[in-house]
C-alpha cells in the first residue's frame, strides 16, 4: 500500500494534471492525500472528490503539511509528490517492486516539464548526481517508509529550504537511498523561468554554503505561482 502525500499551495493550475495522472497508475493499491495548506484559490475545489482524503489548514507551512498527511496515511511506503510534478503510469508499480526493506529513502529519474537547454542540463546533472548517490536528493519525489518517517520524527516544520535533504538525511540511518531511474516524474521549471536560471541556481548554491556552515531555519521560500 502506497500513500502519496500531495502538499498544494494556491496549485489549482497543476494539481488537476498531477491527480490525472495518478489515475492512469497501472497500480492500484494506493491512494492520495492532498493537503491545501494556506490557499487563497480554488485548490480544494480541485482536489475535492479526486483523492480519498483531502485535507484543508489555513496556514502556509510545507512541512506541516506533509507531516499532517503522512500522520494520516494508511500505506505503509509514502511518496510526497510536489503538486505540479506528473508521475508515469507505471511509477508506483515500479516503486513497488524497487524500493525495498533494504532502503529507507528515495527518488525517481525526473526530467523538466519543458525543452530550454539549461534545464535538461540542470536536471541531466541532478539525475547523475543521485544515480551515483553523490547527492541522495529529489526531485519532485521522496520515497520512505513510513515507521521510518515517524522515528525520525518527520519533516522539520521550522525549515523553509533544503527540508529534503534534511529529511533524507536522518532517513539514511535506517538504510540505504534508492534512486528509481526506469520511469520518470515530470516537473515543472515554473520557478527557474520566471526567476531565471542563473539567480535560482546562485541561491541553491548560497543556501547549500548556509546550511553546512550555519543554520538556515529563519530562511524563507517564495512561492512561485
């Protein structure tokens, strides 16, 4: 049984498109929790109905969010799956008979939801990286289970940035990372086109410096809509 935790904030544009594809799944022992969290559109109203259980806060607080849905999971292996990010139809099946007991911590091949250059390289890069586990990151997807989420006591809810890697982390105590590579999940580069290449890349950089060096909990995210 797999649970896929959706966090949506103000997502009503791609939240429809990443639930249709989870109803194209060639796999059907899971199901789908969306929380809304702090949303001033319609995300509800487009969740309602497509998911078995949806759940609405009023503040804007990622991990809250996804700690609040994985609380509430019946799977025993949890996907958190960003709100614009596409799944393949055969990703959960593969999910399923990929990530084992052996691994405690995961993510899919990933590839942008367009064709400018500079982000196939990005995510050519990002992809080897975790092939490798030169880097055991995501993208768009996080694997685990979920009596491992809880031991470690979930996602730190004071982290804006870098609370992905910061989860993975502490999950690799349990075992191994697990980079899935035969299907995809499709994201999209929303916040590198209308920020720019260069100026989102400049800020993972300085980010990642912060974090090894300090603490980066007083960081904030903007959101990109």
């Amino acid at each position: 049984m797999i649970s896929v935790v959706i966090p949506a904030h103000n997502e009503e544009g791609y939240l429809g498109a990443t639930l249709a594809a989870l109803k194209r799944q060639n796999y059907h022992a899971f199901e789908i929790i969306v929380v809304a969290n702090g949303c001033t559109d319609q995300t509800p109203e487009v969740a309602r109905g497509q998911c078995r259980r949806l759940i609405v806060i009023s503040e804007r607080n990622l991990g809250i969010a996804r700690n609040l849905g994985a609380r509430l999971a019946r799977g025993e292996l949890l996907l958190f799956l960003d709100a614009d990010t596409l799944l393949e139809p055969m990703a959960l099946r593969m999910i399923a008979e990929n990530f084992t007991l052996q691994h405690a911590a995961g993510t899919l091949h990933a590839r942008p939801d367009g064709n400018r250059r500079a982000c196939r390289f990005i995510y050519q890069l990002k992809n080897l990286l975790h092939r490798w586990s030169l880097h055991s990151g995501s993208s768009g997807v996080i694997l685990c289970w979920k009596r491992h989420f809880l031991q470690t006591g979930g996602f730190d809810e004071g982290l804006e940035v870098r609370e992905n890697s910061d989860l993975i982390r502490r999950l690799k105590r349990h075992g191994r990372y697990k980079y899935i590579g035969d299907v995809t999940a499709t994201t999209s580069m929303r916040r590198y086109e209308q920020r720019g290449v260069g100026r989102v890349l400049w800020l993972w950089c300085k980010l990642w410096t912060q974090s090894v060096f300090g603490d980066i909990h007083h960081r904030h995210y903007e959101a990109v809509r």
